[in-house]
C-alpha cells in the first residue's frame, strides 16, 4: 500500500473511519490530517491515497496471521 510509515501499532479501538470496523490502515495525508481504515477501505482507496502522496502504515497482514498460541491474559 504504498511507503510504510513508523508509528505506534493499531489497536482493536482504532476505527475505521468509513465504516466503524477495526482499523489497520493508517492515512497519514500531505496536509497533515489523518485518517483510519479497515482492510476493505484501506485497499479500496489505495490509488487515490497513493496519488494524493500520502502515507500509508498498512497492518492489514496481522488479519491472516494466526498465533501458535493465545496471547498472554487470554490463557
């Protein structure tokens, strides 16, 4: 999805800001605002953020990883 960017990881209470879904796409645009989106927004919009040089932090390969086991607490 274009250049990552370093910044902090999403969590489950980051949005998307189309949808309400969790958030694992993070636009960080030239002018400096900045905006959110599930996976689906996220690629939806892919070209006209990539032509609008924004910053892309793209998170979406965690949905297709699964853990060898439960994180710590959810034992």
């Amino acid at each position: 999805m274009g250049a990552a960017i370093a910044q902090e990881t999403l969590t489950a209470t980051d949005r998307c800001d189309r949808c309400g879904a969790r958030a694992y796409v993070r636009v960080t645009l030239p002018g400096g605002g900045e905006l959110l989106f599930c996976g689906h927004h996220g690629h939806a919009h892919k070209e006209a953020l990539t032509a609008a040089s924004a910053s892309i932090q793209d998170e979406s390969q965690s949905l297709t990883t699964t853990p060898s086991t439960a994180p710590e607490g959810e034992r």
